[in-house]
C-alpha cells in the first residue's frame, strides 16, 4: 500500500464523492474504485458501506480512515522537515476560495508565488463562502479564502486585506453622472443583491439596519459575475467590492460610485484548520499573501 492511496481515500472519506477525489489526485474516477478495492482486498474487510445511497464507512472503514489520517500527518511532517533541511519547497497545494478572491485578487499573488516555487502543484477552486470552509475543515483544501471570516475552535484565520464597497450602476443609469451617492438616496432605485446567507449581505444588511435604510434586493444572486451581468443590462444596482469591477469601469460597463459617509470595508481572511501541520507550500503561500514573502 502506498502513500497515495492513503490520501485518495481520506480525500473521498472527506468529500465524499469519488469524482471529487479523483480530481483532486488528478486520476480518473474508476482509479479511485480500482485503490479502494484494493485496499478491501488487502486489509480483508469492507470499508465503505455501499449498500446506503449517501457515502458511508463501516466501522472497519472508520478504524481505517483514523489511522490514513495519522499516516498522512505523520508523512507531511517528515517531508515538511526534510524539505526544511534542504530548503526546497514543493509538493500539492489546494486552495478553495470565494469567486470574488479568486477571480480579482488572487491573480498577482498566485504568480508570484508560481515564479518563486515552480515545482508546488498549484490548485485553485472557487466556491461558495459555505464551501470554502466545509473544504479547510474536511481537508479537501489545505487553504481558504474568504471574506469577513468567522474565527472557532476548529479554524485559524489570518487577515489578508481589506477592500471597500462601492455602489455600481449601468452607464445609462440616472445615476451615473455622480462620483459619490448617500445610500439614503438610493432606495428609489432596485437593489441587486447577494443571496440572504452571504456573508457580505449579511454584513451589508447590518450597515443599512444601522444606517435606519429599508432596502431589500429585488434579485438575488449567489455569486459577484452574475450580479455584474445583472447591473450591466441595468436590472438594477448593487453595492459591490470595489476591486471586483476594477475592469468593467476601466472598460466603462459598469459605473462605480463612492459611498459618502460610513464606508462599508470588507476585510478578508485566509484560513486553516487549527493543529494542521503547516506544510511548506502552505507557508509560504501564506507569507507571500501576507507580504512577508
């Protein structure tokens, strides 16, 4: 039995999809039934219940899953030493982030860090905010990145940066004549919003209910693209990150105007799960992000 077969099986265990643990071990999802056949056939047992439609482990399989577990902590740390000794630094590196980070923020770090570490294999994946810290949780990523992180026992967060909220509207809107706007004064108009369980609509509808502003989104959407492609056909205007339409206003798509008084900043954060072992990719993609790098 090999290392890697210890890790396609956590990761299955993790995700709980065998497509989603074959892609992050770059085989194909008949490899991955093929090793935890194998693994059965070696250890005598059956592991995985495949009698229940959702993804299960016989109690063997959890014995099993507890000690691949150990295994791979124990193997990171000795190639996460020996790497240190010889001032190398290489291996997998998988990063789950929000669509708004990774499409908008991520870019320059990530080919800095590709320029300085060619030889770690590099993975990115964008979710949903719920998502990426399902993902840090149950290993399926060694790094998340979200905005305005939630701090818990299980999850260590580290600021990144911060960015501020801008209104946007399309270039035929009444409103894009104006560099700056009260919110007061914009709920005549139709809101495009996150969807209610995002955490920048959380933190949004906290800033109007303190601000004394009623003013619900007309659309909702689960991810900043789609909000864009709404405000550029002029369904509405949205209270956005401003570094998230850097290039539609370059491009003039999309008009960003300043909000006046109170800004509205959303901090973002990189997360790991608490008492992992810190492997040396993950150290130094963290201090490239943190500009320590």
């Amino acid at each position: 039995m090999h290392i890697e077969n210890f890790k396609v099986f956590c990761d299955l265990v993790e995700s709980k999809s065998f497509s989603r643990s074959a892609k992050l071990n770059s085989i194909t999802q008949s490899a991955v039934s093929q090793q935890l056949r194998s693994i059965e056939e070696q250890l005598k047992v059956i592991i995985v219940d495949r009698s229940q439609k959702q993804f299960r482990l016989t109690a063997e399989g959890e014995i099993f899953y507890r000690a691949a577990k150990d295994i791979l902590s124990r193997f990171d740390q000795l190639t996460s030493d020996i790497q240190a000794s010889r001032n190398i630094v290489s291996g997998h590196l998988r990063i789950s982030t929000i669509y708004s980070i990774g499409l908008h923020e991520l870019h320059p770090y990530i080919k800095k860090f590709l320029r300085e570490y060619p030889a770690v294999n590099l993975q990115v994946e964008y979710r949903i905010s719920s998502f990426v810290y399902e993902d840090v949780l149950q290993g399926v990523a060694d790094i998340g990145l979200v905005a305005f992180p939630q701090k818990s026992r299980l999850m260590e967060v580290i600021n990144f940066t911060e960015d501020r909220l801008a209104v946007i509207c399309a270039p035929n809107h009444p409103l894009a004549n104006q560099k700056a706007v009260q919110l007061k004064d914009l709920v005549e108009h139709k809101l495009i919003g996150f969807i209610p369980d995002n955490p920048t609509r959380k933190a949004i509808d906290h800033y109007l209910h303190e601000a004394k502003i009623n003013w619900e989104p007309a659309l909702e959407f689960d991810n900043i693209e789609t909000m864009k492609r709404a405000v550029e056909i002029d369904s509405g205007i949205a209270l956005v990150p401003a570094a998230t339409v850097t290039q539609e206003v370059q491009y003039g798509t999309l008009v960003a105007l300043e909000i006046k008084g109170k800004p509205l900043i959303r901090p973002l954060g990189i997360l790991h799960k608490k008492g992992r072992i810190l492997t040396p990719p993950m150290r130094k993609f963290i201090e490239t992000l943190v500009g320590k790098d």
